[in-house]
C-alpha cells in the first residue's frame, strides 16, 4: 500500500467528524504492520472539555481492536495542523516508529512528514513507575 492510500483514509476520515463546536475537522489514518488502515476523527462534546482529538479516538480504535505496532499516522485538517501534546504522549507511547504525515486539507498535496522522535522527544514512557516507594 502506499501513503497516498493512507492520505486519502485520513482526508476520508475527516468528513466524519463531529466537531459542531470549533468546527475544526481533522481526520487520522493509521496504518499497522500487518498492513491495515484504521481511520478516526475528532468527536467534540456539548461539554468542551470531553472532546477527543482524531489523532487518540483512531489510536484507540486500533489498540483495542487488537493492533500494537504501526507503521505510520497521516493526520488531515485544513492548514496541516501539528497534534497536540497529549496525543504526542499518547502517539510517543503507541507509535514511537510511526512515520507522521500532516496533510493540509485544503490543499492535500501539502504534505509535511515528521517524527514522533522530533515532535515528542523524551517522551515519558513509564519506566520509571517501578523504582516508585
Ligand atoms: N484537534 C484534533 O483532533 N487534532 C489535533 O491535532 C488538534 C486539534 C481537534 C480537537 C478539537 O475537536 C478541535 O480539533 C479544535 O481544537
């Protein structure tokens, strides 16, 4: 498969969205190393806070639908926007190796690609729990 499939699940993705709010679509594509492409977008909630980015409703949908590896994450909305911090940990934690592409969906063929390593370097990983008292 190639990216543009996994660019065209993201732009896909964001038609779905329920972002009535900041109307701020965004949609996420991710692809797993058996080769699979899981899709989500972000749900916003009459309660601003319970909003969920697209980038942890489509990690979630893949992790619990049985994924634990992935290869890449094409992440849509207009202007190609960067992920936020918590979805940087979330993605740090789920994704470290995932190749991350930010497509403007206004323009698709802008396409920025980037890292986890160099959006989120020295992330917390939680190694340290076990040396707690
Ligand atoms: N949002 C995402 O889904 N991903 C990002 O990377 C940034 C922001 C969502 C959260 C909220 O529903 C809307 O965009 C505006 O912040």
């Amino acid at each position: 498969m190639t990216d543009s499939d996994l660019i065209q699940s993201a732009l896909d993705a964001r038609t779905r969205a329920h972002a009535p709010y900041s109307r701020f679509q965004v949609g996420a594509a991710l692809r797993t190393a058996d080769g699979e492409i899981i899709t989500g977008a972000n749900v916003e909630s009459a309660s601003y806070g319970l909003s969920c980015c697209a980038e942890r409703v489509t990690l979630f949908k893949a992790i619990t639908d049985g994924h634990n590896h992935f290869k890449a994450m094409a992440i849509a909305s207009p202007g190609g926007a960067f992920p936020c911090g918590a979805c940087r940990q979330l993605l740090a934690e789920q994704a470290p190796t995932a190749a991350i592409l930010l497509i403007d969906s206004n323009n698709p063929e802008i396409i920025t690609e980037t890292t986890i390593q160099t959006l989120h370097p020295n992330a917390f990983t939680g190694d340290q729990l076990s040396s707690s008292d």
